[in-house]
C-alpha cells in the first residue's frame, strides 16, 4: 500500500471534509430519501432518484477520504529546515525570461491548489525543483513550454 505523502494541515483539512461528510452530509441525504419515499411510486420519482445519487457520490467520497487518510504519510514543515528544496518547502522563483517572481510551496497531490501557492510535488515544476538550492537554475518542461527559474530562497513554514 503506498504511502501518501502530505503536510499537517492537508492532513487536517481531509479529516475536516470526512467529518463533515460523515456527520452533517450523510442524516440530510438520508432524511431526503426518507422523505422523497413517502411520495410513493419509486419508480418515477425523481427526487429519490437524486437523493440517492447524491448517497452515492457522498459515500464514495467517504470512501475516498477515508483511504487517503489511512495511506497518510505527515510530514510537519515546521520541523524542517535546510536550503535544499525537498517535499514541504516553499521556493521563491525568479522566471528568468520574464524576470516575473513566484512562491510555490511543495505539497502532497491531495492538498495542490495553484490559486494558493501550493503544487503537487508529482507536478513538472515540483519534480525539476527537487533537491536544487539557493541560486540553482532549473529548466521546466511545462505543457505551456519550456521555462527557466532561479532559486532565490527556499524556506520551511
């Protein structure tokens, strides 16, 4: 079974969507079929149809949630330091055609979120940053084209 790796607040917020999917979104379905029941006639009644869709979906999420959490591998940021760029940094780039700066935080696949800063570390830009240092140059081959950066800093936070 492999291991999937991630910071402590992915972690957290996994636990966060399985609680509030196990306690609040489960009763509110299940009540939705009960009720959409007593209309009578299953066969034709599209809203038991829907709630039961939506139990689907809930459940295999559940289900989801509940084996990443188990296969969870925790890594705290805060206790690692170092200027080598590994899992859980957070790099600021310097695009050394554009001159145009950007800050990535390296994190696990079920965390990414590229509004916020934070890329899979499966991701063409994490792979090329990963175990580069301060003042390094790396080539990216994104599908967008090819990029280079400078690494200006790498810091754990």
């Amino acid at each position: 079974m492999e291991k999937i790796p991630m910071t402590t607040a992915g972690y957290t917020m996994l636990q966060e969507e399985l609680k509030e999917r196990s306690s609040n979104e489960r009763p509110r379905i299940i009540e939705a079929i009960s009720e959409a029941r007593a209309h009578g006639d299953l066969s034709e009644n599209a809203e038991y149809h829907a709630a039961k869709e939506a139990q689907s979906h809930n459940e295999g999420r559940i289900g989801e949630l509940e084996d990443k959490l188990s296969r969870a591998e925790v890594i705290d940021v805060s206790k690692l330091s170092g200027d080598i760029v590994k899992f859980g940094a957070t790099v600021k780039l310097i695009d050394e055609d554009t001159e145009e700066e950007k800050v990535y935080m390296i994190v696990g696949d079920v965390e990414s979120d590229v509004k916020n800063h934070k890329i899979s570390i499966s991701s063409p830009i994490a792979r090329a940053l990963i175990g580069k240092t301060v003042g390094d140059s790396v080539e990216v081959a994104a599908p967008g084209g090819a990029h280079s950066y400078e690494i200006e800093e790498v810091k754990f936070i």
